[in-house]
C-alpha cells in the first residue's frame, strides 16, 4: 500500500485535521506491514479498500471512522486493537 496515496485518499475523502490523518496513515501502514489484514482477510490492505471500509463508518472523522473499522475486525478477528488511534496523554 502507497503511503502519499492513503494520505491523498483520506485528505480528499473524511474529514479531520492533518494530525489526525497522519496518525490513520501511519497506523493502516503498520497493519498493512504486519500481514495481519492479509492473512485474516486473504488479500492485502488497498487504499481503495481503506476509503471504502471507512465509508461505511457513521461518523465523519477520519480516526473515528477508522476506529469503527478496527472495532469491526476485531469482532470479526481478534487482534486489531493494536491498531486503534488512541489520544495520549501527556
């Protein structure tokens, strides 16, 4: 999966500040580069397949609609928690 062509996709695509969807792309990459979504799913991660599955999502952000979409997987799966953007606190 193309890095710039993720974050294009996304900036073009959801809402949400660029810090946002700098952390969405760094964490679909380290799935896609983990095999994880592969293995489970039979077929690499695809930025077209990101964009579609975050469609789906209810909200309009782009770390919640991910969220939901890691929330998705692992029901389905197990093991994409991982995943997940979560704030950090300082």
């Amino acid at each position: 999966m193309n890095e710039s062509e993720l974050d294009r996709a996304l900036r073009e695509t959801f809402t949400g500040s660029d810090a946002e969807r700098r952390v969405v792309v760094r964490q679909a990459m380290d799935l896609a580069d983990s095999g994880q979504a592969a293995q489970d799913r039979g077929a690499p991660l695809t930025v077209e397949e990101v964009v579609e599955n975050l469609q789906d999502a209810p909200d309009e952000r782009v770390a919640n609609r991910w969220n939901w979409w890691m929330g998705a997987l692992e029901v389905a799966y197990g093991g994409y928690e991982a995943f997940q953007v979560r704030r950090y606190e300082k």
